[in-house]
C-alpha cells in the first residue's frame, strides 16, 4: 500500500475552485472519481491523519498512487464532468447504480401520415409524443387495447399498413372496429389525426370531457332507440374507465412529479421512484446496487438524481422531483436539472398531504424490493456455499462453518438485559432452536458482562449435554454404537448439544474477548469465535490487534451481516416483550389488592400495556380474579399520568429502539 504523503500535492498547487478530481493506483487505473465546491479544501481532507479517516476511505488513499483534478467554471459543471467521469472509468470505490433496463414508453409517431400508437423503448426521437414510462410493456399493450375501440387509430407497423394497401382489405384490428383502416381508405389523413389528437388528449389527462360527451351520446341514443348504438357507447365509457383504473390518481392537482426514496443496509441499497404524469403514477422503474463505500443518504440520493437523468430528454424531467433526503448539493442538482429541462425544477422533500403519503408508499417498494432481493440471495445454494467457503478462507477456519450461531445483548439502561441466540445451518436461519437469555447475574449497564454470560450459560448447557451424552448406547445388534443426541426421556434432540462451526457476537474487540474468555474458562476451545461491529462491518478475531476486512461485495460478509441482523432482531423483540411486561407491573403498583398473579392474569388476556389501557372496565372484569371494584381500580390507574421511562437501548450499536406504547 502507498503512503498518501509521498504523493500528495505541493502546498498550494491545488486551486481554491470548483473541479472535479480522480484518484489513480500505481497502474494508472481510476480508482475514485470526485467533485468539490473548493478543490483545495476537499483534497486536503484527503491527506490528513488517516487515523481520523473512515477505514473505507483509508483504503482509498492507501491503493491509490496519484490524484489530478480538472477545474471547472460551476458547480453544475462539476457534477457533469463527475458522472461523465463515473461512467467512463468505473471507479472501484464509487457508488454504483446498474440500471440496465430500458424502460418502455407509449409512443405515438405524430410526424407520419397516419400516426401510429407502439411500445417505444431507447432513446426518444423527434415527431414522437412520448406518454410513460410504464413498468412494463404489457401494460402499455393493455391500456391501448382498452383504448382503441375508443379512439380507433394506427397500430400496426408500416409493414402490414403498406401491404393491407396494396390488397385493399385491412387486418383484423379494422373488421372488429379497433382501427379506422386508413389503409383502405376508410378515413381521411385529417380525420384519422382528429382520432390521433383525442387519444393524446385522453392519455394527457383530459379524460372527464370525453366520458361526459360519450354518455350524452349514449342517453341520446337510448332515447331514439338506437339500443344497438347505446350498448357500443356503453361498452366504451366502460373501456376507458378500465383504463382509468389502470392509472389511479394519487395527486389531485394533476402534477409531474418523479418521487424517489431508498432503502439500504450496510452493503447495498434499494432504489424505487415513480413516475407520476398529471396526477396519475404512469410507471415505475428502481434497481438494486452494492454500496461500495460509506456514502450517506443525501449522497445515495444525489447519485440516483444524476444516473435516472443523465441522458434523458428535456420533456422527460418533470416539474418537480420528490426525494426523502435533500442531497448536500441540492441547489446545484436543481440547476443541473432545469438546464437540462430547459426550464425551473423543483428538487424537495414533501412534509404532508398526498405528496408524503405517496412517498411513503415508494419507500415501502424500496424496502420490499430490498428485502426480496435479499431473499432470493439468501435462498440460492451456489450463492450459499460461496458465502461459507468465503468465510472459511477468510477465517482461516478448518472446514466451511455449516452451523453459525450469534448473540446479541440488549437493555434499558441496565435494566430488563436480555439476549438472543439465532442459529444458521447451511446458510440459512432454523428459528426451531433460538434461544432467548434473561442476564439476572450483571449489574448496570454492561453489556460485555452480559456477553460473557450468555456464552457461558449456553456453553456450559454443551458440556453438561455432551456429559450426559458421553456414554455409547447400545443398538438392537449388541453393538455399541456412537453417542445420540436425543433426550431418552422426551425423545427430542439435546439441541444445545450441537458444537457450531463458527460461534459470531455482535460486537467489536470488548465483545469478542469477553466471550473468548468465557469460552476458555469452561475448557471450549475448538470452536472458533468471531465478532462483527455494525458500523464499519470489521470481523474481530481472539486475540488481534487488527480486524478482518471481508470485501463489500463478498457473499461471506452478507452471510454474517445477515445472522447479525436476525440476532439483533431476535434480542429487540425478546426485550420489548419484557419491557411490556414491567410497564404494565410498574403501572398497577398502587392498585389495592393486585398482586403478581393477577397482573400476569391481565398480560395473558390483553397481551400489552396499550391494548390493556384501550380496555374498559367491564373487559377488564371479565379476566378470572377480578371484580367490577377491582376492575375499574385498574382503570383508573392506568388513566393517572406516568413518568416517563428512558429510551431503550441496544448497547452494542446505540440504537434507540421504539416504544411500544
């Protein structure tokens, strides 16, 4: 690795402008690609003492063997030459979005004789009116579908048009009224446009005139008893309310809008943004990308804005473009966006009203879309077994770890200490033997000595069970055979009996000691320990002054981010379980003759401390043990005001968990 000083620039050789910079290895192969209001002051934060840069910045600065840097005369500059840069070179330690789908577009080709409606997809042309994107071409075909018995123009290609013309009989679209058939003649180039022209206007949004005037002509029909008539008018109104329907309006003030939102862990992110075109979501596009360094969301967000628009033509960049997080460089992503629309666009985070629910309901398919793509990730037995040999190798461990199991530790500021167990075999979660662990023996808050209890107490359940185990049973041929992990008496598996292959602690070096100990002074020392700190996803060893860094993209890191999440899930809803339970003991205490059965009475019928509080008095008179006197004296105590309770809090990540009141 390069030392950052032995290539860092002259003192005041870098310009205090905006530009743009690339950091380069000892190859001269782009490594990092960045852009800066003051050149100067970002590279310099560059080269200050790497103890105080983030660890996955250090690894920048240390692979790379030079930097250079381009000025530019704005900001607006900066961000395009940045991205121009981006794409050319795909720098390693860049955030990277692959989108390499094209979405679809309904097209209709204005600038022919007979305009013609088509799936368009790739870059727009001129002479095209473009309505979209849709998520998916089929619904493009379905809505026209719907739409042409309405407004019969052209779909078919020049192909079949030119040869319908030249045998003067049109296709099947034109003998079941789907086309006008300007192919044969059957209208004219104007009044077929006539039919162009009401189709645009129905997609643009101008749906309720032609509704309105359908239905005067079907009334009209009735009434002179053209039944025949009146049915086809009815049967239209029909199709374009199903068309409608296609394309239900979510903002009432018919804006464009693209709201975008993410959801990420650790290692990638979930993008989702919906196209939003006269009130109405006309399409939905997002992707899945790896997070390569320690971007934040206003960054994430930032990104997303420049790979959706880059390249996109003025009329599709809306008005307004809705995000969750504000990017640092708002002010300058609004101007890059509005040269490019030719015209001011709004970049914002929306506070209330329809605007925030829908982005609300983009954030939920960001998140869903994350977690299926997890899932099928997780779910894939190529990918599996990748994920343990990597985590083998990486470990230098004696055999792929079959059977991970991870603790968790979590308190209320040193009250209700719990902890979890989760095991994965194979690479996959058995919820059948997690394990939850009440700490009774540590006093305040200390979740190290948590730890090491918790290991010692499931540990030492493995030397009395292998113990109990130790003698061969003998099988119906006389002959000894191995010892069986099974209960003789119940004829259930000794489930703690089971040795894992990797023992993981969600945790730094304080952690991962703590546990090693534990495991050393009951006489365990063939099974490996490993701790994984959230924040910089470093893997700890026993014993190391330095972690294990598993690269970002690396199935054997997911593998252990993913059994570090599911312990910490596991150990928040054990403690919010108990916390329930003590608020609700806590809350009855000055209730005259209401003593710990009946309390547990009360838990066991409402469940919590707010389904109890919603109870009136004679539901709470309906649990065995309680009286109408009784009843409402639990109401009126859970009425008085309560003190308010600290936070709860995970000690290992300092994560404030929600209440659940």
């Amino acid at each position: 690795m390069a030392d950052p000083a032995t290539y860092r620039p002259a003192p005041g050789s870098i310009p205090d402008a905006p530009g743009v910079y690339r950091f380069r290895d000892e190859l001269g192969r782009v490594i990092y690609v960045g852009k800066a209001k003051s050149l100067r002051s970002r590279l310099s934060s560059y080269f200050a003492d790497l103890a105080g840069l983030h660890p996955r910045t250090q690894q920048m600065v240390t692979t790379a063997a030079g930097v250079d840097w381009t000025v530019v005369s704005t900001e607006v500059e900066a961000l395009q030459l940045e991205y121009s840069w981006i794409k050319e070179f795909d720098p390693r330690f860049n955030v990277k979005y692959r989108d390499d789908k094209s979405y679809p577009w309904l097209a209709i080709t204005r600038s022919e004789e007979f305009p013609r409606v088509m799936v368009g997809r790739g870059a727009k042309r001129k002479g095209v009116r473009y309505f979209g994107p849709y998520s998916h071409a089929w619904a493009i075909r379905e809505t026209v579908d719907l739409l042409l018995r309405v407004f019969p123009m052209r779909s078919c290609s020049k192909g079949v048009f030119n040869r319908s013309k030249q045998i003067g009989r049109p296709c099947l679209l034109g003998y079941i009224g789907k086309c006008s058939a300007p192919c044969v003649g059957r209208v004219t180039p104007e009044e077929h446009r006539e039919i162009v022209d009401d189709f645009c206007s129905f997609m643009a949004g101008n749906t309720t005139t032609y509704i309105k005037r359908l239905e005067r002509e079907m009334k009209a029909a009735a009434a002179e008893q053209e039944y025949e008539r009146a049915a086809r008018l009815r049967d239209d109104i029909d199709a374009l309310r199903k068309a409608l329907d296609k394309n239900a309006v979510v903002l009432g003030d018919a804006t464009d809008a693209d709201v975008i939102a993410l959801a990420d862990d650790p290692l990638e992110v979930g993008v989702q943004i919906f196209s939003v075109r006269g009130g109405r979501v006309r399409g939905r596009r997002g992707w899945v990308a790896d997070k390569t360094d320690d971007a934040g969301v206003g960054e994430l967000v930032e990104r997303a804005l420049v790979t959706l628009y880059d390249g996109e033509q003025a009329d599709g960049i809306p008005r307004e473009v809705l995000v969750p997080v504000l990017p640092e460089d708002a002010t300058t992503i609004a101007e890059w966006l509005g040269e490019r629309r030719g015209g001011r666009v709004a970049v914002r985070v929306p506070q209330r009203g329809d605007k925030r629910a829908l982005m609300e309901t983009v954030e939920r398919n960001a998140t869903q879309a994350l977690t299926l793509h997890k899932t099928k990730r997780a779910s894939d037995l190529t990918t599996r077994t990748r994920a343990l040999e990597e985590v083998q190798k990486a470990l230098d461990l004696p055999e792929a770890p079959l059977r991970i199991e991870c603790f968790d530790v979590s308190n209320l500021q040193g009250t209700e200490v719990v902890a979890s167990m989760v095991v994965f075999e194979d690479g996959l979660p058995r919820k059948g033997e997690y394990r939850r662990f009440v700490i009774r023996g540590v006093e305040g808050q200390n979740d190290v000595a948590a730890m090491h209890e918790t290991i010692t107490r499931r540990f030492r359940r493995y030397l009395d069970e292998r113990a109990a185990l130790s003698e061969p049973e003998i099988g119906s041929d006389g002959e000894a055979e191995g010892p069986q992990l099974v209960d003789p008496d119940t004829g259930k598996p000794r489930k703690f009996a089971y040795a894992p292959g990797l023992v993981v602690v969600d945790g730094g070096p304080p952690q991962v000691a703590a546990a090693a100990r534990a495991m050393r002074e009951l006489g365990v020392d063939d099974i490996p320990l490993c701790g994984l700190a959230k924040r910089l996803e470093e893997v700890w060893l026993p014993d190391e002054e330095d972690p294990v860094i598993l690269p970002r993209t690396s199935e054997g890191l997911y593998l252990l981010q993913r059994v570090r999440d599911e312990a910490h899930r596991f150990a928040i809803t054990h403690h919010r379980g108990r916390r329930s339970r003590t608020m609700v003991e806590s809350a009855l205490d000055d209730v005259p003759g209401l003593g710990e059965v009946r309390r547990k009475s009360l838990m066991k019928r409402f469940g919590s401390l707010k389904k109890l509080r919603a109870a009136s008095a004679d539901e709470i008179a309906q649990v065995p043990g309680f009286g109408p006197r009784t009843a409402q004296a639990v109401v009126d105590a859970l009425a008085a005001p309560q003190p308010s309770a600290a936070p709860a809090i995970n000690t290992t990540t300092g994560e404030i968990l929600e209440e659940d009141t």
